[in-house]
C-alpha cells in the first residue's frame, strides 16, 4: 500500500498529520450533537464534537457533490470550472486541470504522504477499444444517459484508469467513483481490483453498467472504513506526517445499510444508514487515538452537501429532521442544501466542547491547512480559499474571516452570504422539488419578486422574503457576487 519511509527534516516530523473524513449526503439535522430532537444514535459523532469544536456555520461550496469535492481539494469555488451545473457521470474526464495545485498535491510538497480513501467523484481518463472519449460527444455533466451507456461497451477494463487520485497529489489510492455508478468493482490507484465480466442487475440501485460477481452494495462502505483505518495504522509507525482524505460514501443512495445496523435508529432505513456512517467514523478515530500520533493530528469531518430529497418522507413519518432547522435538502440554495456539519477535532490545538459561530466554507481547508504546516500559497492557487485557522483553534478575531460567501445550486443559480444576510437570486426550488406540506407547516408565501433576500438572525427557516423591503442592500450584495463572478478570486492576493 504504502512507500518506505524516508528521512525526513525534523520541521516535516512536526508536522501534524491530517484526517479529512468527508460524509456523503449527511444533513446538518442527522447528528445529535446538532439536533437534539435527531432520531438517530450518533455517539461517534457526538464524542467528536464533545473533544473537540463544533462549527454551525459551516457550507459547501456548492448544492452537490462533484463541484464540493473539487472545491475542498482545490480551494477555488468548482462554478469556475466548466462544470456549471449539476455533477460528473459516469466516464466523464477529470474536473481537477493536471497542472493546479490541490491539497494533498501541497502536503506532498512538504514530505506528507497522502492517500485518499473513498468515494472518488470527480472524473477519469478511461481507455477504450478505439481512443474515443465520452466528452467528445457529450459535455461533463451532461447525463445522456443513451450516449453514455453506448460508450460504455468500448470501455476497457483491464486497462489503467488514468488521470484518477494518484495524478492529483495522492500516492495512494482505493474506493470507487461512486457506489451507484459502474463499473460495480473497487479501483485500487489506477486499477480495478476486480473483473467487471456480467451486467448489474435491473433490481440493484444504481446505473446500469458492469459488475464484477459478488458484488454487495451493503460491503462499500465497511471496506473502505477497513481500507482507512488500515492507512492509519500503517502510516502511523512511520517517520514522516499522513495526509487521509476519507470521503465516504454514506449516507447517500443507495441506503444501504448491512445487516447488523439494521432497526438501529428510529428513522428508517436511512437513520439506519446514517448510524452506519457514524459506526465508521468511531473505528477511523479509534485508530486514530490508539495510534500513539494522536496529539499530533487534526481531524476535520464534514459533509458534502445538505441531506437527500429522501429525507422529507422520513420527516414525516419518523419525524426526524435531517435539514434540522433549516429549509431545503441538497441541490438548493436554501441553507438546509450547503449549511453542514463540521467539527474540528485536534487535542491541544482545538478545544474541546467550544461552539464556533463563524461562517466558514470546504473551499478554506486548503488555505487553513497551508498556514498550520507552514505552506506558502502561491496565488495561482486555492483562490477562494480564506486561512481559517484562527476559528479552528478559537484565537480572537475582531471581525469575520470572510468577505462573502458564495453560494450555487446544482442549476447554477448563485446566492450570497455576508454577515446575517444572504441573498438568492433564483425563485424555485433550485433545482430539486420542496413538498407543499412543508411550505404549509412553515408557512412559506408565495411572491413575485426575481429574488429573494432573508436576514439568518431573525429568519433562520428562510420564510420571510425581504427582497423588496431592502433594494439597497439587494443591490449591494448583487454587485460583490458579481465582481466574485467576473474576476478569478476571492480572496485577497497573497503577499
């Protein structure tokens, strides 16, 4: 799995090792250290916020995975990119460029060694029978599903993968792109573990496509929370720091919970699931606490976006809130779509049981990590990404870390948030449906305007719209996203 070690300066012995555990789907209302009233046993989860501080201010720099992904190891907002809406499918080309600068590609630079674990989501160079590649035909994130599945038959599996994880800053590699995209085997760096020889059946969840025999989806997740605690334990008696990127692949569909997690929660299959994801994130930080480096790690858990559209059913018939107080579900701008959990867990570094209030996004883990382990930025790198270390380690701060905060939904609409007030300038759904019986419950007007603008302190379920009330302040937001839009950062040049 791993490279010998190698001598190292006694700076990179210092360094902390990182641990970014990034769950899929999880609402900011499924952990019970967010959401009292949450139906679901999260123990692992609530020790980690009671060792270490819990953020509730926290967003995805997007309404959907793939661009969040990009967006966390990159450090620049993914509506950048050609990928304006919606996320990768299956066969599309890599969204990272080869020549920019990502996370673990920095560690790399200062003598880590880097893995990730998990759920890859963010583009492959697939070999075929003829050269031809699937955006030829059609754009990245385009579905197609005709043209794709077509393509597909000239895939060639006993070929490398190329342009995966371990062209992108990682030396080591093992998960799949997603569960629920084929080819149905684990990819190890650049190489499928398994021979996809036969068809998924029509009854698994999931795309169609090639599956090597014996595939469970119920066995992802439990292997790949193997894979990473065993990264642990072997780069954990070595010299030189670790980097791990853990982007599980629960609770997103398919809710697929094996069998000893079943009826363990009472919400449902889902709670089930999402009692599973907790499962895994307790036996990565208990390899984490019987490594002996435990003093001399950060752990940051997150998710990748608000909770599936799936979780509104099970509100109404478990009564468990996966948005917690907040409005909307993954795909939207309204905060229950990018406000997440976030906790960050570093003993002597942050402290324990401490509740941070600052706005913080995935796409200023780059900057923040670059500040702890002494990195120099340049800025052709992580351009929307704030150094926010002094909320991670609760140092004293006179005003907000961030200018803005830039919010996009999976149709590429925008909204923005600066201070209590965010703005977005979009009028449906964006992008997924909210059932009328939620708008009854919460009251939820209709309105004519071609925005809306709510104030989070007094109006945190977003209900009242005062888009009309306040124009000047509606103008005033407008024209930041739009300088953010037009330029190429963010943030402030570094010096």
């Amino acid at each position: 799995m791993a490279a010998a070690s190698v001598a190292l300066p006694a700076t990179a012995r210092n360094r902390p090792n990182i641990v970014v555990i990034l769950a899929d789907d999880l609402g900011y209302g499924d952990v019970g250290a967010y959401n009292p009233q949450s139906r679901i046993p999260t123990p692992n989860l609530d020790r980690l916020a009671a060792e270490g501080t819990r953020f509730t201010d926290a967003h995805t720099p997007c309404g959907v995975c793939s661009p969040t992904r990009y967006g966390l190891l990159t450090g620049r907002y993914p509506w950048r990119t050609e990928l304006k809406s919606r996320v990768l499918w299956p066969w599309d080309k890599p969204l990272i460029d080869r020549n920019r600068l990502t996370l673990p590609g920095m560690l790399k630079k200062l003598g880590y060694h880097t893995a990730c674990v998990g759920k890859w989501h963010l583009g492959w160079d697939w070999a075929t029978t003829d050269g031809s590649k699937v955006n030829a035909r059609v754009a990245i994130g385009d579905p197609q599903r005709e043209i794709r599945d077509e393509f597909a038959k000239k895939v060639r599996f006993d070929k490398p993968v190329a342009e995966g994880p371990v062209t992108r800053g990682f030396d080591y590699y093992f998960g799949v792109d997603l569960p629920n995209f084929p080819p149905y085997t684990f990819i190890e760096n650049d190489r499928l573990l398994g021979k996809p020889t036969g068809p998924k059946p029509d009854s698994m969840f999931g795309w169609p496509g090639m599956m090597e025999p014996g595939w469970r989806l119920e066995g992802v997740l439990p292997e790949l929370t193997r894979r990473a605690v065993r990264y642990i334990e072997d780069r954990s008696k070595r010299g030189e720091p670790y980097f791990l990127y853990f982007p599980m692949s629960s609770p997103h569909t398919p809710i697929a919970p094996d069998d000893e997690f079943i009826g363990k929660s009472k919400a449902g299959k889902y709670g089930d699931f999402v009692y599973q994801t907790d499962w895994s994130v307790g036996k990565v930080m208990d390899a984490i606490r019987a490594s002996g480096n435990a003093d001399n790690t950060i752990v940051v858990f997150t998710s990748d976006n608000g909770p599936e559209n799936l979780t509104y059913p099970v509100l109404q018939e478990h009564g468990h809130a996966s948005q917690g107080p907040l409005r909307g579900a993954k795909r939207m701008l309204w905060e229950g779509g990018h406000r997440v959990p976030y906790i960050v867990w570093a003993p002597g570094r942050a402290a324990a049981g401490r509740v941070e209030s600052e706005v913080v996004c995935h796409t200023d883990v780059m900057a923040t990590v670059a500040s702890v382990t002494g990195y120099k930025l340049p800025n052709d790198a992580a351009e929307d990404s704030y150094d926010i270390g002094a909320a991670w380690f609760g140092k004293k701060r006179s005003k907000a870390i961030r200018e803005a905060t830039v919010h996009h939904s999976m149709n590429d609409e925008y909204g923005l948030r600066q201070g209590d007030w965010v703005l977005i300038e979009s009028t449906g759904a964006h992008g997924a449906a909210e059932p009328q019986w939620w708008k009854d419950r919460n009251g939820v007007k209709k309105h004519d305007q071609p925005g809306e603008l709510f104030h989070l302190k007094e109006d945190l379920i977003e209900v009242k719209n005062l888009y009309a009330q306040f124009p000047d302040k509606v103008r005033e937001m407008h024209a930041l996203l739009e300088k953010y839009k037009a330029g190429t950062r963010s943030v402030p040049l570094r010096r």
